[in-house]
C-alpha cells in the first residue's frame, strides 16, 4: 500500500506539466515555410518540387513543415527570384537559366547548351566543387541552393514548320530559353522569342513562333505539343542537360540547425536520383507517344552538330571574357571533363560523360580570368 498517495499524484502530475511544456516548445520550434515554384499546375517540372517537399516531410517532418504552392498561385513565376531573396517567402523551385540577368554564371548552372549531359552534371555537384559554386553564386543574393533534379538532353525545336539543316533556321521565329542559347541562335540566323513554359502550346498553334522549345519529350508531351506540331528538330543541342532546385531565403536556412539542414540536404540529394530516372522513363515514353501522333522526327547532321559546337565554343568564350564569376563556373565545368578522361575516355564505349576534344581549351578560359 502506498503511504503518500499525495506526493505521487502530485509527482504524476509534474512529470505530465513537463511533457507538455515540452511537447509545446517543439510545436512552436518547428519551422514553418512558404514555399513556390516557376512551375505551374499544367507542367510536369512541378512534380520534382512536389517530390522534395514530399521527401522532406517524410524525414525531416519534426523539424519543418512546407506549404507548398503551384507556381502562379503566389506571385509571377518570375517574381520567385525576388520573393526568396528578401524573405517574403522561405523557398521557391527553380532552374538558375532564368537568372542570368541577375549573374551570368545563373546560365551555366542552370542548363549548358553542348557541354553536360546529365551524368556530368551529377558528377560535378557531388564530387568536383559544383555544390560549391551553386553557393557562392547564390550566397551573393542571400539565398541557399540546394539541387535537387538533373534533367538530360531537352526534345529540341517543335513546331509547324520543318527544321532539318542549320540553314532552316535562317529567319525563324524560335522560342529558346537561355541568354547563351539566343546567342548561338543568332549566328544560325533566327530570332529568340522569349515566352514562358506555359505560353509555347498557343504560340505554336497560332503561328506566333515557327517552332518551339520548352523541356524534355515527357514535359512538352504532357503540354500538349504533339496537338499542335507536325514537326520535331532534334537532338536538343539548345540544352543538353539542365539542373532544377529549391532556393532557399539565407535568414530561413541559418535559422535551422545543422540537422535538419542536413536532412533538407539529403531530400534532395535523394530527389535528383528520382528526377534523373522518372524524366527519362516519361521521355521514352513520350517519344513514341509522338511518333503515334504523326510528328514527323528529324535529327541534325554530325557536320551541323559540329558547326553548332563551333559556335557554341565562341558564345562561351565570349561569356567567359565577359564576366569572371561565369568564367570561374565555365572553367570548373570543363576542368572537370579534362580530369575525368583520366577513366572516361578509357571505358568507351561504356563510359558516363561527353568527351571534351570538341570543347573549348582550359587555356583559353584561364585567358578571360
């Protein structure tokens, strides 16, 4: 029998008073963000976003809490930019193309026109100083990266109008994303529309653009492209592999401990592998969804591909030159595609990357620093 019935209760109840005090501190400890995307609703981009705040709930769920927004819904896809770096929101999704205005070097880290494919992208984010850059980059505008999806090769130029020779493009109307590609484009001779994602299917259908190019064959399937075109120019020399990721506001980020955001980390780490497989699964299957819909494919030449490589060298010169944060990104990139065929070129046919005796020298880059 218990002789101090009281000074149990009350030792109970103590013990309950102090749980709850805890179990309130981590309610009101939790972080609570607002997040949007450049991606709305209608294009498939959106699902990497989703998949990240998805991942990061699952590990990191009692320490952050994300609403999540669909781009359009908040603010101007446009105005994300803004938004982060003065904290009016926590996060955004984005790809770092759409910035170039802000730095240069925004066009190399966010997608290269015939420089990485995918696998080189991915190798020099986790093992060649890339992570690295992104910061430095983005530090410069209070705001944290962290990558979290690697696309490959886009689908090309599609549209109603047939581009099978460089010579077509003399002329043309072609919605292009990217300072550097427009660039390239205008030694082929056409004309760069900007328009975003969401805009590409009407202007194809009312001939406001000869032809068109947004994301990979899965996204611009699901965009509805093959309603409206007849004809696809590929491969995508325009991007030939792109980087999506979440910027998120400095102030936000420093605010978290180091746990978390190592697991912030480590969602999208763990997103970009799915990225990388779920887009080429959806652009396989949308190739042939094409095909089925009567678009007429046709490739460039090798001699086209090396014209365009040409051009491509001069345009990333000339940006180099430009600006020395682009030139400190350009020569990174290409220090890693000379350090890598150490074992790249040795493994051919089986190798993972492009080979770099068509690129622009260390040498020459090292000259615009």
């Amino acid at each position: 029998m218990n002789k101090h019935p009281h000074l149990l209760a009350t030792c109970s109840l103590a013990a309950a008073m102090a749980l709850a005090t805890v179990s309130t501190q981590a309610v009101a400890d939790k972080a609570r963000w607002t997040m949007t995307t450049t991606w709305p609703d209608s294009l498939a981009l959106i699902e990497a976003d989703r998949r990240w705040v998805d991942t990061v709930h699952r590990i990191a769920g009692d320490d952050i809490e994300i609403e999540f927004r669909a781009g359009g819904t908040l603010m101007p896809p446009g105005e994300v930019f803004d938004a982060t770096e003065t904290g009016s929101i926590e996060a955004a999704g984005e790809t770092g193309v759409y910035w170039a205005g802000r730095s240069p070097a925004f066009a190399l880290l966010g997608t290269t026109a015939s420089l990485f494919n995918a696998v080189d992208y991915l190798n020099w984010i986790q093992h060649w100083g890339g992570y690295e850059l992104y910061q430095e980059v983005y530090n410069q505008f209070n705001i944290h990266y962290l990558p979290y999806a690697i696309l490959n090769n886009e689908t090309g130029f599609i549209g109603r109008t047939k581009i099978e020779t460089l010579a077509d493009f003399e002329g043309k109307r072609l919605r292009l994303g990217g300072r550097d590609q427009g660039r390239i484009l205008e030694q082929l001779g056409g004309s760069q529309v900007t328009l975003a994602g969401g805009e590409v299917y009407q202007a194809i259908e009312r001939g406001v653009i000869d032809a068109g190019e947004f994301s990979t064959p899965g996204v611009d399937y699901n965009a509805g492209f093959a309603e409206v075109a007849d004809y696809w120019a590929t491969p995508g020399w325009h991007q030939s592999a792109s980087v999506f990721g979440v910027m998120i506001n400095r102030d936000a980020w420093d605010a978290l401990s180091e746990e978390p955001q190592e697991k912030l980390k480590i969602a999208a780490d763990a997103t970009m592998a799915w990225a990388l497989a779920w887009s080429e699964r959806e652009s396989t299957d949308a190739t042939q969804k094409f095909i089925d819909a009567g678009v007429e494919i046709n490739t460039f030449s090798d001699e086209d591909l090396a014209r365009i490589q040409e051009i491509t060298n001069e345009v990333y010169l000339r940006g180099a030159c430009e600006d020395p944060t682009y030139a400190k990104v350009l020569h990174s990139m290409l220090s890693y595609m000379d350090h890598y065929a150490n074992w790249r070129d040795l493994s051919a046919p089986f190798n993972m990357s492009r080979t770099m005796d068509n690129l622009p020298s260390l040498e020459e880059i090292e000259a615009c620093l």
